[in-house]
C-alpha cells in the first residue's frame, strides 16, 4: 500500500475501448499536452472563456511577485455565478443538480432551479446574521445536501467558508475556528452514521466554549435527538429559512478573480494546521477544465464522487466543478457498508449511476466482503471509474477494473492535494493505463522527479516530485501565515520556482509517474492526511504523557494505521486502562479517524543528536525492516 508494500508491474497496459476513445472530449492527449505547452497562458485564456465574467481578466497570469501568482488579474466573477445563476437562466434550469440519499434511506432531489432559490435564500439568511464580503464562515456539517448550500451561500455573498469534516472532533474544530476567526458557524444536530448519530451540535457547544469569538450558530435538524439551543446564539435553520427575509432572490457579490474563496485545514509538519487559501478565478477554470476532460462528463451523466464535502475533493468535485459543468450530481450520506456490503452497488443501480470516484481505502473495505455483493447488481449503468488520495495498490485496481467495471470502465486515478485545487497527475479516458500508476500530468502542468539538488533522477528511480510552473487552482497561500506558505512549498527549491509536493515518486520508461508516498511527517490514514505533530501534540496534552511519537504503519484496508509511543510522566502507569483513556482523549483532541490502533509505554525514543524524533527507526521497527542508516541516532 505504501512503500514498497507492492511492486508494480510497469508493462502492464489497460487500453480504453476505441468507442470510449472517439467518443471522449479529449481523444488525443498528447495533442492538447503539446497545445498547452505552446503556449500556458493562451490555453488557460481559452478554458477560462468557457465560463462567465463580469469583467474580462486584463492578464492571465501574472508572475512579478513569486510564490505569490495572480491568475486572470482584473477579472471580475463569482463561482457561485458560474455554479447556479446561469444555469437558472438556461434550459438547465429543470435538469437535476443534486441527487442524495440519506443513510436511513431517505431521497432528495434538486434541480438547478430549486438549487439555486435555496442558495439564494440561505445567502439572505447569512447577511441577517452580519456575513459581509471577506468574513470567514466555519461549516461543520454532515454530509447533506445543506452542506453543499452553506458552502454556495457562502461564496454567494463573498463570504471565505471554511470547511470542517465531520471527523474532526471539538478542540480541532475549536482550533480551526479560531484561527480563520470565525464569528459565524453552520453546523447540523448530528449526522447518520452506521446507524447511529454523530452528535455534532454537542462538538460545536464545546469548541464555541474554547473558541468565544463565535456569536451565531446555524443549526439544520437532521437527526432529530435532543440537543441544547442557546438563547441569542444558536438558530434553526428552518426557522431562518422561513423569515422574510430569505427572500428567494439575492444578488451574487462581483468578486475579483483573485479574492478569497475558501479556506481549507489540511496537516502538515507542525501541530499547527494550515489554512489552505483558494480563490474564485483560477480555482473555477481549472476544476471545471480538469473534471470535464478527465471523467469526460456529458450532460446525460450522472457523477458520484464518494469523497466527504469537507476535504478538498469534495469542494472541488462534488460541489463547484459539477456545478459549474451543469453536471447532475449524486450524494450518500453514510457508510458504504450499511446496513449491508451492497449499499453502493445498490445505489448504482437504482440511479443509473454512470461515474464513481472514490478511494483506494474504500474499494479495498469494499473488496474484502467478496464478488456476491456486487454481483447482485446490475452495475451496466457505469462507463468510467476513478480513484484519489493515496496510491492505488494493483490488486485493488484490478478487482475494481473487472469486478465493478466489467473490464469496460477505464480507471482514473487521479493524483493531487489540496494545495492543488484539482487534478494534477491523471488519465483521460484515452490514455493507456498501468495499474498503480497515476500516469502523466494534465496538459498545461510540468511535473518531474528530481534530487535533493533539482537534477531529474533517472527513470525507475525514487526522487521528489515538484510542479515546475503555476496552475490556476494553485494554492494563493496558508492563510495568515505567507511566511510558511513560503518555506513550506517554494524553499526546497527557491532557485528554480518550484513547488515542493511532498511526494516521493519515481518514472517508469514510458514517462509515467509512480507515486510513492509521503516524504514528510504526513500519515494518510484511509486516504485522510494526518500529521504525526498534530497526533503527537494531541497525546502530550494528557497529563500522562511526558512524550509522544507517533508513525504509520502499513494496513491491508487503511492503508496505513497509526502507532504511537508514548514515554510517561513520573507516577502514571502504562497500563489498559490508560491506553484507553488516551484513545478517548485524542478522540476528543483531534478526531475518531486520528486514534492509534496500538499504544506502546516505552521508556526513551530514537533521537538524532539534535533531539528530533527518528520516526524512520520506530516504523522500521514495527514494521520488522532492517533499521538502514543510524548514524545520527543518538540512544
Ligand atoms: C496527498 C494529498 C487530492 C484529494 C485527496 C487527498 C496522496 C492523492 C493520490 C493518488 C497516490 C495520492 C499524495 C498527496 N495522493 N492522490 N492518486 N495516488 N497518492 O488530498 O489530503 O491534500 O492529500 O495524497 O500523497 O500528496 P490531501
């Protein structure tokens, strides 16, 4: 799964059906890669021309001032326009947006009509509550179709929305809160998860306690149990919703193309997360641009990204770029596996669902309850399949390839972060495929594999994969931090102006690129990107704990799963009844998908000289590989 776990075959070719190939927007990738290299700017000025502006952009892209690029400088737009508005006023207006099924079984559906008056409602609703243009608003929703619409109300009224995932529990939501300084939070009573409800209301009351500068809270009632309202703070939704004042018309804010969009918490090297900063221009063009050609949408799609709103995936692939496409779009709230394995299976077939997207992670849970439940199915609706966050490990490509594409659905697997916004590394549907291999990059993006100097390493070959010329959904900067904006992502490689992923890979002969995994300090957990510092951290603020470590650890459905180790302070003992209360704790801290599988007492940690923690030892350790270089080892 990561690592070497697997060794993938670097000949082995899938190749797309000739009707697939003649039939896609992009039949000829090396064609439009050869285009867009000619000339970035033109290429990016013709995609952008496919949306609405108020005002046309006077440049496309401007470079004076790097890391900090501006894309399509002096355009005026707002992505909310190009997502709803102008499909209101087309014959779109009657096609379905949204389709959602909720895990008890409950349907909505959404034209783009109806979409649109609720938006423009809930926009309404959020300037009675004092949400002015640049305001950052906190989102801690479950996955429900109203999450979709705070985000769009949000970029509506000119409003920085910052997402949450459900996942997260109160001291990281607090955290989060705190930093984008959020005075407004939209949340729901809880959320329906394998059955049972994930009280997000409570998580809220708990992070406004530690995070005070919150004065409105927006409560959409979803699970119904009872929770604690308070008085001049806390609102039904439905009750705001039925005001007056949430008129079914509101004006869209004109936005520079550069103003702030969205911000989104994602892990890095620190215990501090980083505010990732997208913006409306750029960030709508290459979204749109790179889901049209990728999974080839067409009007008579049907699109299911199975990913959770609240990570970048779902910002940018179930709610703007589909919009945008005026794609009809599908959306589950719960688990894949309830009440039973086939839940998926089954919801494809009764939807005549033509496009999945999901995660290695889950296609291997899938996996492992066997062939019978999807074969229970009629699956023929399918025509494309696509794979994100973490590398996909051949077996699992394989059993997704013939068991659930019936060998006729190519396989996207689609590298990106994001910082990226969207698609950077990814097939089209008429490229050839390597099982295990994200294949090349998308046609206006330069990627390459290089040493710790910026030499290309040769093929076959493991090396840094940096991006070696701006995008437009690129990442404008950490929000409130451009200093480690900088040192984060352009220092490695200051000289040439590259950005540093933080992914090692290597190419095969044929160009395509293999990712291999995190470089950093960075654990994909399920697909979920957690940092060792922010578990660490996490378990250090238990009174226990003198010392924490925390590594991943290779896992056959997870792909990894973490292990920590703690040293403790004087008087404590490292018994069960502790692991388990520090399990509970970073459950609290951090979130459910953060807990260790497995705590180990231990008296020292492998330190360098200088004092920094050799992760490396303690998971070659675990992990049962030779411990390779200990020369800095210190104990
Ligand atoms: C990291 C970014 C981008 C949406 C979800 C993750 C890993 C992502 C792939 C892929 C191999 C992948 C990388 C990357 N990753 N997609 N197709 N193959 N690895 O976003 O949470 O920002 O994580 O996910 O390591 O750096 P994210």
């Amino acid at each position: 799964m990561t690592q070497d776990a697997f060794a993938p075959a670097t000949n082995e070719w899938y190749y797309p059906s000739e009707e697939i190939v003649r039939s896609a927007h992009v039949p000829d990738y090396e064609a439009l890669y050869a285009e867009a290299q000619a000339d970035p700017e033109a290429f990016w000025a013709k995609q952008a021309q496919a949306l609405d502006w108020f005002q046309p952009w006077s440049q496309v892209l401007d470079q004076s001032n790097p890391p900090f690029y501006k894309w399509f400088v002096g355009g005026k737009t707002n992505i909310a326009y190009n997502a709803l508005d102008r499909h209101a006023k087309s014959w779109r207006r009657n096609k379905e947006a949204l389709i959602w099924e909720g895990e008890p079984g409950d349907r909505r559906t959404f034209s783009y009509w109806r979409l649109w008056k609720e938006v423009n409602k809930f926009a309404n609703v959020l300037k009675s509550l004092g949400v002015k243009k640049g305001d950052r608003v906190t989102i801690y929703m479950g996955r429900i179709p109203e999450l979709l619409m705070a985000m769009l109300a949000c970029a509506k009224v000119g409003a920085v929305h910052s997402v949450v995932y459900g996942g997260f529990s109160e001291q990281a939501l607090a955290d989060r809160i705190e930093d984008a300084q959020s005075r407004v939070v939209l949340t729901c009573d809880g959320a329906w998860l394998r059955g049972s409800i994930v009280k997000l209301k409570d998580m809220v009351d708990e992070a406004v306690k530690r995070s005070p500068i919150v004065e409105s809270v927006v409560v959409v009632k979803r699970t119904e149990q009872p929770i604690k309202m308070e008085q001049g703070r806390d609102y039904w939704f439905h009750d705001l919703m039925n005001l007056p004042i949430a008129s079914e018309m509101c004006e869209t804010e004109v936005m520079d193309a550069e103003d702030p969009l969205f911000i989104l918490y994602t892990s890095g090297t620190t215990g501090k997360p980083k505010g990732i900063l997208h913006t409306h221009g750029g960030y709508q063009v290459y979204t749109s641009t790179t889901l049209k050609w990728v999974f080839d949408i067409k009007d008579e799609d049907r699109w299911w990204c199975a990913a959770d709103p609240g990570w970048i995936t779902g910002h940018s692939y179930i709610v703007y770029s589909p919009l945008i496409l005026g794609a009809t779009s599908f959306m589950y709230e719960g688990a894949p596996n309830f009440p039973y394995p086939n839940r998926w299976w089954k919801m494809i077939e009764h939807y005549g669902i033509t496009i999945l997207y999901t995660a290695p992670t889950a296609i291997r849970g899938l996996m492992r309850f066997g062939d019978a439940w999807p074969n229970r199915h009629d699956l023929s609706s399918l025509r494309l399949l696509g794979s994100v966050g973490e590398p996909i490990n051949p077996e699992a490509w394989r059993w997704f390839h013939k068991v659930i594409g019936k060998e006729r659905c190519p396989i996207m697997d689609t590298w990106w972060q994001t910082e990226t916004g969207g698609f950077m590394i990814t097939p089209m549907p008429s490229v050839g495929l390597k099982p295990g291999s994200a294949t090349r990059p998308f046609p206006g993006v330069e990627v390459d594999v290089v040493d710790e100097q910026g030499n290309p390493v040769p093929a076959g070959t493991d090396g840094n994969l940096v991006i070696k010329k701006p995008w437009p959904s690129m990442l404008r900067t950490i929000y409130g931090d451009p200093d480690r904006f900088k040192r984060q992502y352009w220092s490695a490689y200051e000289k040439q102006g590259w950005y540093l992923t933080g992914d090692s890979a290597r190419k095969d002969e044929d160009g395509y690129v293999w990712i291999i995994g995190r470089n950093d300090d960075v654990i994909k957990v399920s697909g979920y990107r957690l940092g060792t510092a922010e578990i660490e951290s996490g378990l250090v603020s238990h009174p226990a704990v003198a010392e924490a470590a925390a590594i991943g650890v290779p896992d056959e459905v997870r792909g990894n799963v973490i292990y920590a180790y703690c040293i403790l302070r004087a008087n404590f003992q490292g018994n069960e009844t502790l692991r388990e209360a520090l399990k509970d704790h970073i459950r609290h801290e951090v979130g459910p998908i953060a807990v260790p599988t497995k705590i180990e007492f231990v008296d020292s940690l492998p330190k360098t000289r200088s004092g920094k923690i050799m992760r490396r030892v303690l998971k070659a350790q675990a992990t049962g590989q030779p411990l390779g270089d200990t020369s800095t080892l210190e104990e």
